[in-house]
C-alpha cells in the first residue's frame, strides 16, 4: 500500500512538473428525445491563457462558407467521438482520406479562456448521424444508439511563440493538445 501511495504522489507531482497546459473538462452526456446533448464546463487552472478551438471552419477567402462547430467522427475502435477540435484530414501530408484535395484556405475559429477561468456550453448531435470522418462513412447515416460516444475538445496554451489570433481563426495546422470525457454509451 505504500508503494501504490508512494508511486501516486511522484506521479501527480511529475505532472505539476511537466509544464503541460492544465485545462479541466466536466462533461455530462443525455439522451433527449432524437438527440445526444453533451453539457460541458472548461476550466482553465494554468497560469496561462489558452485558445480552444470550440467556433467551427470558416474560409475567409469564401465568404459566407463554414462548417461546424461540432465534428462527429469514427474511431478505429467503434468509439463515436463528438468534439470541437482540429480534424482536417487534407491538411496533413498524407490526403489519401480526402481524395488529395487540399484547402488551404479554411480556418477554425478559437476563443481564448483566461488563466482561472471557467466556461460551459453544450451541443447536440442526432441519434441518427452523419459522420465528417473518416471520408469513408461520410455521406453515410448511423444510428448513435447502443453506441459507446465520447465528446473531446482542442486547445493550446497561448504563449509568444503561439499567441492568440485577432481574428480569432487558427489553421488547421496549428498546435493542439485534445482532452475527452468519459465515454457514454448510449441507450
């Protein structure tokens, strides 16, 4: 029993020590009615501000086009994650999922959350869903229930060398750390 309360405390203090951006994330998953609804809290306990990335894509080359802001995507394990974060696909060397095109152009949007700061919202996906990723189910319905589902959300620490926008667009190639709740499974 020492060594297991031992082994704990050098852990937790490693992490104080890391320097990893500490952001919490509370999330309570429902089904209500045809929909999945993930209430979620951030709270921000570094000493630094942090950019989530919770607006969706826009183009500002494309007025008018966005897409977002909640991302639904398949996992190679089954798992259904619901998430505001960066997935792009053909922003990455490898387009082989997006057929080789590349955009460019497009960019998420980000709001900062300031050192000690708290912020909660929700969002709502239909039990029947079609998935943005992989670009193999897109344009495919499933049905969320009996699902394992799992809501995740992107963020970085704003620091000098990666400060926050004044636009408040970030692209798709910008640095991010994802957290994730617990996973749901839907009845």
């Amino acid at each position: 029993m020492r060594r297991v309360v031992g082994l704990l405390l050098v852990t937790a203090a490693l992490s104080a020590c890391s320097g990893d951006p500490d952001l919490d994330l509370t999330v309570r998953t429902a089904v209500a009615g045809g929909d999945v609804t993930v209430e979620y809290t951030l709270a921000n306990r570094s000493d630094a501000p942090m950019v989530v990335y919770d607006g969706g894509w826009t183009d500002p080359q494309q007025p008018g086009w966005s897409r977002g802001p909640v991302e639904v995507s398949v996992r190679d394990d089954g798992v259904i994650e619901i998430s505001r974060r960066i997935i792009h696909p053909c922003q990455t060397e490898d387009t082989s999922d997006c057929g080789g095109a590349r955009q460019p152009t497009v960019r998420i949007r980000g709001s900062v959350l300031e050192p000690g700061a708290r912020r909660s919202d929700s969002v709502r996906v239909p039990l029947q869903v079609e998935p943005d990723h992989p670009a193999s189910v897109q344009h495919t319905t499933i049905s969320l229930a009996g699902r394992k589902v799992v809501f995740c959300v992107g963020f970085t620490e704003a620091t000098d060398d990666n400060p926050p926008t004044s636009t408040g667009l970030y692209p798709p190639g910008s640095p991010q750390t994802v957290v994730c709740g617990e996973p749901y499974q839907v009845p």
